[in-house]
C-alpha cells in the first residue's frame, strides 16, 4: 500500500537543483525545473549508480554527474541513444509543500 509522505517545502528545492529525501533507507532525488515541475527518482543512474541528483538539470532531463547520461524527469528513461531506466514516483505539490506517493 503506499500512501502520500510529506517531504520538503517546495521553497527549499532550488530550481534546476535537487533535494534527496531518505526512505526506507533509499536516497530519492526530487528535482525542480525551472518552472514548479517537481520529479523524484532513485538517486541512482542506471549506468552505473552515480548520483542524479548531483546532475544538471535542463529542459525535462537531468545530466548523470558521472558519464553524463541524459535521464528524462518524467519517466526516468534515458534518453537515447542510450538505454535504462530509474524508478520514479508520483509527486504532488499542495500549499507549497512537496509529497510523494511511496
Ligand atoms: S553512472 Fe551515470 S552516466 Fe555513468
């Protein structure tokens, strides 16, 4: 069953930056892009685990700090031409506040 968690005021995620949330002892990267959009992913590329949240944030992707693969934020595939795929999860944002479904 997951539930809606309540993790970070908006105002504390910088634009085209990240926080990472702790959760059952796995790190999740909630990015902000230069508008409100708010993404979360495992912080963990599907390379070779680098940590995305290091990453630049551009458009709707991030930049492994790593190798520099391209993780689009929406559904945590890599852009091609290369492949893989991150476990993302729903993110809603209410009175200024971040939640994620986990
Ligand atoms: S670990 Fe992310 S591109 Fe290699």
């Amino acid at each position: 069953m997951s539930n809606w968690i309540k993790v970070v005021p908006l105002s504390e995620i910088p634009k085209l930056g990240a926080r990472v949330v702790r959760h059952n002892g796995r790190d999740i990267a909630v990015f902000r892009n230069d508008g409100d959009g708010v993404f979360a992913m495992n912080d963990k590329c599907p390379h070779k685990g680098g940590p995305l949240s290091q990453g630049i944030v551009s458009g709707d992707s991030v930049t492994c700090p790593m190798h520099g693969m391209n993780i689009r934020l929406a559904d945590g595939r890599a852009v091609a031409p290369d492949e893989g795929c991150v476990g993302t999860y729903p993110v809603k944002v209410e009175a200024g506040v971040v939640y994620l479904q986990l």
